[in-house]
C-alpha cells in the first residue's frame, strides 16, 4: 500500500542520516537509493536527491535513477534491495531510537585529518559510554602508530540523564580534540613525534580548558617580544613655584606603532585604568578613515590589561598566538584581506516534476566556505572548502592574493576538525588577526588592528611590580 511505502521511506530517511553521522556514508546511500526506487513519485524523488547529494558519482544512485526512469534494471540494485528490506530498516531504526540502558549510550565521536610540517596526523577523540565514562582522545602517526592519548573521566557527571549529560560529554568531548589539535600544531609534541620525549597515554582532570592549557605550556609567551628604543621625552618646561603641579600617573604600558595610515606619534605611553582608542580617543588615531570616533578600549582590570570593542564600525581585531575557533559569520583578517567563514547553505538540488535534475558542476562533500569582503561591504572572491580546508596566501593557495605584500605564500588555513572550525596562522610574518567579540586579556606583544592602524602591546605595570 502507499501508505505504508510512505512510512517505509520516512524510516529509511531517518537511518540514512543517522548513518551519515557516524560516517558511514555509503550504508546511508544504498538505503536512499532502494527505497527511492520503490516508486517513481515525489517521495522517491526526494529521496534519491538525498542520495546524489551525498555522492553525485555513486552506482546505486545511478542505478536507482535508471529505475526509476524506466531505462532498466541494475544487478547491485537489486542486491541491495534483498540487504535493506523494510524489516531490517526499520529494525535499525528501532535500535537507534531505544533508550539504552541506564538511560545513556555513547556520543558519536570526532576523527579528522591534521597536516603539520608536511605530514598527515589522524586525531580521533571517542566517548566510551556510561559503563566506563570517559573520554579517550588519540594522536596518529604514519601507519596508525598511536603517537599521544589523552584519557578524562566524567564519572562525577555520570548521574546526569538525558541532554544534560550529552551537553557535558560533546563539549567535553569538543575541548579535549581541540587540546590534541592545539599542542600538535603549536609544536609541543615535536619531541615526542621525533622520539626524543615520551608519549603514551596522559590522564587530565576537570573539563577541558584548551586555552589555559596553553598559557600553562608557556606557548602563548613562547615568542618574546621585540626590543624596542627607549621613549625619547621632551624636557619640561620650567615652573614657577608658585603654580604646583600635579604629580604624573605612572605609565602602565606602552602602543607601539607598527603600521599606520597617518600622521602621529610612534609610541603611545598609557597612564590610566581606562583609556579610549579612536579618531577621538584618548590614544589618538589619526588619518584612517576606517577608525570610529571611539573605536576600542583598554583596561586595567584586577592588574591585568583587558581590550574590548568600543562599537566601532570595522570592529577591532587581534593577532592570534595558537589555533583559534571560529563561528559562522565571524570575520577574520590575514595581510589585508577581511575574510568571512560562512557555513555553506542547504543544497536545493532536487528534480522537478518531470524529473529533471538541475545540471551543475559537480559537488565535492563540504561544510563551509570562506569569502573575501570588499571596501564597502561587497563580496568579493568566494571558495568553497574541498573536503576540510581552506588555505589563504600569496602563492599556491586556495585564496590566493599574489599582490598582497603583507600575505605569505601559505599564510593561514582554515579547517573543519570535526565539527568546529578552527583557524590557524602558519607562521607567516605578518599574523593573523580574529575580531574581537568579548573582553580579552593582554599580554606583552600582543598586536592589534584598529581600522588598518597596527599596534604592539608592552605592558609596563607587571614588570614594575616584579621588581618592587
């Protein structure tokens, strides 16, 4: 009957993505094209759009398409119709769709491709369900030589049920990949790739907090600043004694001028808790037309210097030290390109009625896209990841700006590792910098983009204080 064909199909679609999301692409393609070429309707239609979408080239598909058509009939179809009968189907469905006991089964986990110095490491970061709640995160080299693990308990957040356990176990999950991936490509795991350091399996504690683990690695300092010429101070005008003056507020830290469009001062001394940046700010940015009027701001919180947006126009950007997530929609920039990472939209490639496909270049599996924004807000060149990445640079790249002096041939790469996006600056000399989004501490050396003016942080308070 129709209506059980329909209801068929309803569960047959429901497996194919649940298969898909494991990663078993080509199960989920042999139940869209069996079940799509049950019936030469719209369902089925629907159904094989699924399938051609997932892998344009795939036989089944064809075959089922052929079906469909009227054109004949394929041997690997049928085989595949004996596979996934409606029972087995829906028995998958079932076991999908069960409870499992103690209310809790294992997360779906992450596995990914990383290249680093020229050579391919896998990171695969699995839950190991309620039985034995923790986390295993995986580096592998050359040959599945098992390079660094990773192992965290949860137990104490085993009690939990339902989405309040699968909340803390993907984000936890999240954070410990990204550990993995952050050392890897920061290079402290360049003694234990060459052997020189042990690697094995390391027990971590608490949830993962991939940023302080950084700082507690001394990476994010690893690059000490440039020495810079002391200040040269015009000496003061002489006062009369009748006319005290106020005493000075010592100096805090110090914007070193790297780049600007402009005329002014090299070295900008800051003295207060709280000082303004801008066309109109406390810290002067002259002749960039791309500044707001107060443009960001800085502040001494606790002895620690924080910057933060101030609502400017162009928003203000900072130079990432390590591998850094990005969001759909958020903007970053490598020499003088503003880039965009948007997620790529849902695929409307069904037939029509008849049906007819429309015809495209083909398709390649990929989640994102990143896209350059001109001057005034239009789009400018797009690419379309292949695969996982996206590489920005002067030469042999994917967006590739030959005339822009500030970009490195391979300057920075864009990556989906598994599921979160992650950018990362490939050592290039003039950095890459993300915008800003909430209130971020600084540290010496730290750069800044306010408009297409460059500054260099030197934090002057800390060292003050040291040697009291």
């Amino acid at each position: 009957m129709a209506s059980d064909l329909s209801a068929t199909r309803a569960v047959a679609s429901r497996v194919a993505a649940h298969l898909v999301g494991k990663g078993q692409r080509a199960e989920a393609i042999e139940i869209l094209a069996v079940w799509a070429s049950a019936a030469n309707d719209a369902e089925g239609h629907g159904l094989l759009a699924e399938a051609l979408r997932h892998d344009p080239s795939h036989a089944l598909a064809k075959a089922a398409f052929s079906t469909m058509e009227g054109i004949g009939q394929d041997a690997g179809l049928e085989a595949a119709r004996a596979k996934w009968t409606a029972e087995v189907v829906a028995g998958l469905d079932k076991e999908q769709r069960k409870p499992p006991a103690g209310g809790w089964q294992a997360e779906v986990g992450y596995n990914n491709n990383v290249k680093y110095k020229d050579n391919i490491y896998h990171i695969q970061t699995e839950d190991s369900g309620a039985k034995r709640p923790h986390i295993i995160t995986h580096l592998f080299a050359d040959g599945g030589r098992i390079l660094k693990s990773f192992k965290r308990s949860y137990a104490e957040h085993a009690a939990l049920t339902g989405t309040a356990l699968s909340d803390i176990v993907r984000a936890w999950m999240k954070g410990q990949h990204k550990e993995m991936f952050i050392l890897l490509r920061s290079g402290a795991l360049d003694g234990v790739i060459a052997g020189k350091e042990k690697g094995g399996m390391e027990e971590r504690f608490g949830a993962p907090d991939p940023d302080a683990l950084m700082k507690k690695d001394g990476k994010a300092d690893a690059k000490p600043a440039e020495a810079q010429p002391p200040a040269v101070v015009a000496a003061p005008e002489p006062v009369r004694p009748s006319a005290p003056v106020a005493p000075q507020l010592p100096i805090r830290a110090r914007l070193h001028v790297i780049r600007a469009l402009g005329d002014g001062p090299v070295l900008h001394e800051l003295r207060g808790d709280e000082i303004t940046l801008g066309a109109a700010g406390d810290v002067l940015i002259a002749g960039d037309r791309f500044v707001s009027g107060a443009h960001a701001r800085l502040k001494f919180r606790d002895g620690k210097l924080e910057l933060e947006d101030a609502g400017s126009f162009n928003g203000t950007y900072l130079r990432i030290r390590q591998p850094v997530e990005l969001e759909w929609g958020d903007t970053f920039i490598a020499g003088d390109q503003l880039m965009t990472v948007e997620q790529n939209p849902t695929p409307n490639d069904g037939p029509d009625a008849y049906p007819t496909y429309f015809y495209s270049s083909p398709k390649w599996p990929t989640t994102f896209r990143v896209s350059q924004a001109w001057e005034g807000g239009a789009a400018g060149m797009t690419v379309v990841a292949r695969g996982s990445t996206v590489q920005v640079g002067r030469a042999y790249s994917d967006l590739c700006f030959p005339n822009d002096f500030w970009l490195n041939d391979a300057h920075c790469l864009v990556e989906d590792q598994g599921g979160f996006i992650m950018l990362t600056d490939l050592g290039s000399r003039g950095g890459t910098f993300v915008k800003v989004k909430e209130p971020t501490r600084l540290v010496t050396g730290d750069e800044l983009l306010v408009g297409r003016t460059r500054l260099r942080v030197e934090i002057v308070q800390r060292q003050s204080q040291a040697s009291a």
